[in-house]
C-alpha cells in the first residue's frame, strides 16, 4: 500500500478561514521543539483568525513568558476558571480576547485560592460610601510630600488625583518652587512650604512638622533621588503616624538600605514600576515580569507591606499574599506622571477609610478604567497623566 502523502500545513492555513490551536494546552515549561515552531511561524505568518484552547502554544500559562515562540492568537478559549499566564507577561497580549467556559468542574475549590482577577464588581464594593451630611475632615486629609526644582508636576498630579478621587483636603508639602506650581495650577490644594537643600527636600525639613493632623501620608513622587532625599525619607518613615504610600524616589533611595521599611509603624502600600522593583530587589526587570506575583508576594511578606506592582497587568499582594490581578487600562497610561496619579488616588480611598490593601486595589482599577476612559476620549497617544486624573471622578461616577 502506498503511504499517506505527508499532510501540507501552509497550504491548508493558506485555504482556511479559522485557525483553531490546540497543539499544547496548558502545562508547558520548556522551549518549543522545533517541529511545533514550524507550525507556530506558519500559523503566524498567516492572515486567518485564530482561536487558541485553553492557552496559545508556547506560552507558560503559569507565568505567561514565551517559551521559544508562540502563537498569537486572536482569542483564547479557557476552562473553569483563567490561567495567570493569560493575564500577565506576553501570556496576556498573545492570548487575545480571553473567553471562560464552564466545562462542569465543580466550583469551590477556588475559594482557598489567593490569585484573582480584579473584576468590575470587586471595585464597585470597595468604592466608599458619601455621607450627604459629610465635610472635607469627614472625607479626610491627604499630605503629599513630593516634587523637587527640577520635578514640580510630579506634587501636582499626586494633589489633583487626590482630589477626584474624593479626599477632603490635600496638603502639598514640598520646597518653595513646587508649592508656587502647585498654588497656581490647584488652587484647590493647601501647600506647606519646607526648608530645602539645593532645590531638595531634606531632614530638617520636617523638624517643625507634624503629621498628627493626616489621614493619609504620600512620600515620594518627584522627590529626586540623591542623599539629601535620602536623608528625608529615612527621617519622615520614622516619624509617621498615618497610613502612608511610598512611591517613585522614596523607593529609590530606600533601595540603598532596605532595612528602613522595618522601621515603619504604620500601614504601608508601596508603589513600584518593574525599574524601581529591580533596584529593591536587585533583579533584572525580565526575572521579575517572569515571576511578578510571586515577587509581589515575597516582597509584601518579608517588609509586611502591601506591594503594587505595576506593570502592562498590575499585581497587588498583601503580606499574607492575597493578591489580585488588575485587567483595566491602556497605552494611554505609559506616561511620565501615571504612577504619581495612582499614588494621589489611592492615599484617597485610605484618608476616606479604606485599608490599604483595599485602597490599593480600588486605586489601581480606577487608574486602569481612567485610562480607558481618556483613550476613547483623547486616544491612546496623547493623553496627560494630570488629564487622567480628571477621568479619576468620572470613572468613579459610572461605576457607582
């Protein structure tokens, strides 16, 4: 008998209408071999939509990286409940549009798992209550130590996301140049004006301060990163009363003795981008995208912090290393400025009586929706992070 003629692929790509990718699954953790890389580029190279089951070849649906090469598919469909690896890493750009299907597993075993996915309706519980009888100390106090010479807009932002996200008073503290930025653009905003030191906030800034009157502390955005912020940090973390975010320079110059995150009392959320995360760390930026929850986790458990790591999917883990992974945002939010707008929308949703843990996932899903928000508005091009920040209370209103 004559043998099957061996099987065309690009041929038959070439003639389809749908590329269906059910070659792996789940499960994979070393690099494709290369007669599936074949087919991968094939596929790839191709003009067909393509569906993937359960989770596009070559890609580690724990912790979404490439494995060798991957198929981008247009959409993926997955069972029971969304892998991690289709949320986070390449996982979440090559999976396209993820659809979840029940396929009769029964459901409860998720209740002990510490991964899940931020969705609408978590956000919408944690959203805090308006008493219609409340005053701007019933909403709470926002001091926001931020900004430098050299970084002013940094306070600004911080101060108006505060803002819209519903605080009652936002303090800006800083050296004299950033609060004149800050009286002229937010007049909104009480400033105090701190002794500084070549244009810089340094320790004897806050000899005559007192943080008893906060409800929430920022330190961090635009501060510089040199040792005269050091010094400031190092003496402000010791003299907290309030719940306080740490953020952008404030993690930078820790980074140089993290013992100092053993010396805070209060409850604290830290901020990072993956650049600030690898100086905390001392890992590179792709070791910690590859494993980003359980860097979070890790982080958040060993200094007793809650940890929100941004990225493309932001993670947020608290010491007992519940996290939550954010799916909201757009391109719009790869902007100098984002991150300080997180920071001045969460330090709201604490001063007005959210945990941290809680402030920093309603915080990081705003700023995601905003993001949304301002690109069908402005596009994903030329949206400002201050303009984001006014998509903050708009944000809140519709989900509301």
């Amino acid at each position: 008998m004559d043998s099957e003629p061996d099987f065309d692929i690009s041929n038959a790509v070439s003639n389809a209408d749908l590329i269906v990718d059910a070659i792996i699954g789940t499960g994979l953790k070393y690099n494709l071999r290369k007669n599936i890389l074949d087919i991968v580029k094939i596929i790839n190279k191709s003009n067909c939509a393509v569906a993937a089951i359960d989770c596009p070849t070559g890609i580690d649906s724990d912790s979404g990286k490439i494995l060798g090469d991957a198929v981008m598919a247009d959409f993926t469909v997955t069972f029971h409940l969304p892998k991690i690896g289709l949320l986070v890493n390449d996982g979440a750009i090559y999976s396209g549009k993820l659809f979840v299907e029940d396929i009769n597993i029964p459901y409860g075993l998720e209740n002990h798992i510490k991964t899940n996915v931020l969705t609408k309706k978590d956000a919408e519980k944690l959203i805090p209550k308006r008493a219609k009888n409340g005053n701007k100390g019933t909403f709470g106090k926002v001091f926001i130590f931020a900004g430098c010479d050299n970084m002013p807009g940094a306070c600004v932002i911080s101060s108006k996301a505060a803002y819209r996200a519903g605080a009652g008073l936002v303090c800006a503290c800083s050296v004299k140049s950033v609060c004149d930025v800050v009286k002229n653009i937010l007049p909104e905003s009480v400033t105090k004006t701190l002794p500084s030191k070549n244009g810089y906030l340094f320790s004897e800034s806050i000899n005559d301060f007192s943080f008893d009157k906060a409800d929430c502390i920022v330190i961090g955005p635009g501060l510089g990163n040199n040792e005269e912020t050091f010094e400031f940090v190092k003496k402000a973390v010791e003299n907290l009363k309030s719940p306080v975010i740490i953020d952008a320079d404030a993690l930078n110059v820790i980074s140089k003795d993290l013992s100092i995150f053993h010396k805070i009392k209060v409850p604290c959320i830290i901020t990072p981008h993956l650049g600030e995360m690898s100086r905390l760390i001392g890992k590179s930026i792709d070791e910690i995208k590859n494993n980003i929850i359980e860097e979070a986790r890790i982080f958040s458990k060993k200094y007793g912090v809650i940890t929100v790591l941004k990225d493309f999917r932001t993670v947020i883990s608290n010491p007992s290393g519940e996290t939550y992974i954010n799916t909201t945002g757009s391109s719009s939010l790869g902007k100098g400025g984002s991150g300080d707008c997180l920071t001045g929308v969460a330090a709201a949703f604490i001063a007005q009586g959210l945990d941290c843990f809680s402030a920093g996932v309603l915080g990081t899903y705003i700023l995601g929706y905003a993001g949304e928000k301002i690109a069908e508005n402005y596009g994903e091009y030329g949206a400002l992070a201050r303009e984001c920040a006014d998509f903050v209370s708009i944000s809140l209103k519709e989900l509301q």
